[in-house]
C-alpha cells in the first residue's frame, strides 16, 4: 500500500520556466510533509517542509502548497534552473512518532537551458 | 561541520552471508536512520534510532536490525542475505528532540551487492 505516491516519473522544463512536482497521499495521519533533491550518487538533500497547519510555504525559488482536503502538495520552482535537474522526492511523516519518513516513489526533472 | 558518513561505501556480498553497516551521524545529532533504496521499490524506511532506543521500524524481516551506541554512530545488519538485499543503504542523522523535525541529513549510502 504506497501512501505517498508521486505519479509522474519524469518531468522536462525549459531554462526559466516554472517547475511544478505534484504528490498525494492517503494516510490522514500524516502532519508534515518534506521534499528532498538526490542527484545521482548522493545522498537526498532536504528541500522544503510544511506543516499540517499551513497552506504555503515558501523559500527562495522553492514553495510547496498543502491541500489537506485533497491530500495533495506541490513544488513550485520559479524559476527552474539546469542546477536544478535531480530527482526530487516527497515525503510524509507523523511529527510526534519521531523521524519516520514515508517517500515517494520520485520524480526526476529535467531543465533543459 | 562534517556531514554523514558510511562505511564501507561498496560492498560484494554472496548468499546467506551476513552484513554490517556503520554509520556516524553529524556531531550533535542523537537520531539516526536507516533507509533503503532499490529502482523498484524505492526509499523505504528501515528504523530509526534516538538516544539509543529504537525509537521507529519499518516493515522489514527480522534479518534487518540495527543499533545505535552512546556516541550516537549507528549500525545495521543484515543477516542470511538474500539476492533481493541489493541496495543502496541510506543513514541519516537529524537534530531535534522527542518530536521528529523530518529533516534528515543524509550520507551518501552503501552500495551492497549480494551475488
């Protein structure tokens, strides 16, 4: 049972143009989201977080949305850069059990200049 | 600030042998966790140790397990391994208290082989 999916595999923007990454999750338990970048042969690098109690969260060229009814969220990157192209994974986690993350599957974006 | 580091970064194991994993966290850090990553099935949770408690643990067979000692450096094991134990192991460590913040810091893995 994949509680957080993230359902489009791959994703090709151009230079400049904005990047979204879509995730949705079934397990209502869930009070914090993450998103992490993994270029190959490294470690995921922690991106962005939200809380349950919010909608938005931004940070720099990064924001995620939170749509709790929907148990969805989304990466916003404005705008993307060729730095950018990693594969970008989310997660889910119930803040009060500690550090167990639940990932998505990924998706690998790619920023064509 | 040093960062994550595992050890051995490759390793080539046969069947039915045993495996240990180590790991030292960022200095400061008292959780640490395991994951592992595979193409088809991803980054799946192992367990997580705080304090030297295991504080979560994921869906794996007892032949997984894992300790943590007081310098907060974590090890893993994996016992009888298996062909489907090919992997890249993932440790992170992460600051914080009893409340996970869910921003880890990740090493850059091992790399098991099991031929």
């Amino acid at each position: 049972d994949q509680q957080v999916k993230q359902n489009s595999p791959s994703l090709s923007v151009q230079e400049g143009r904005i990047s979204i990454l879509n995730c949705d999750y079934t397990n209502s338990m869930f009070d914090y989201f993450l998103w992490y970048k993994k270029y190959p042969a490294e470690g995921p690098t922690f991106l962005i977080s939200i809380s349950s109690i919010k909608d938005k969260n931004e940070d720099g060229r990064f924001t995620v949305f939170l749509n709790k009814s929907a148990k969805h969220l989304s990466l916003h990157i404005v705008p993307s850069q060729p730095g950018d192209s990693a594969v970008y994974f989310c997660a889910a986690s119930v803040r009060a059990a500690g550090n167990k993350l639940t990932f998505g599957g990924g998706t690998r974006v790619l920023v064509k200049p | 600030k040093a960062g994550v580091t595992q050890t051995p970064r490759y390793l080539i194991k046969t069947r039915g042998q045993q495996v240990t994993l180590s790991c030292s966290p960022i200095s400061g850090h008292r959780s640490v966790s395991w994951y592992q990553q595979t193409p088809g099935q991803g980054l799946q949770f192992l367990f997580e140790y705080f304090s030297e408690t295991q504080r979560n643990k994921g869906n794996f067979p007892g032949r997984f397990s894992g300790r943590q000692f007081s310098n907060s450096r974590s090890e893993m094991n994996v016992s009888t391994l298996e062909l489907g134990d090919s992997a890249l192991y993932l440790c992170a460590s992460s600051s914080g208290g009893q409340a996970g913040t869910g921003e880890l810091f990740f090493g850059e893995g091992s790399r098991l082989t099991v031929l």
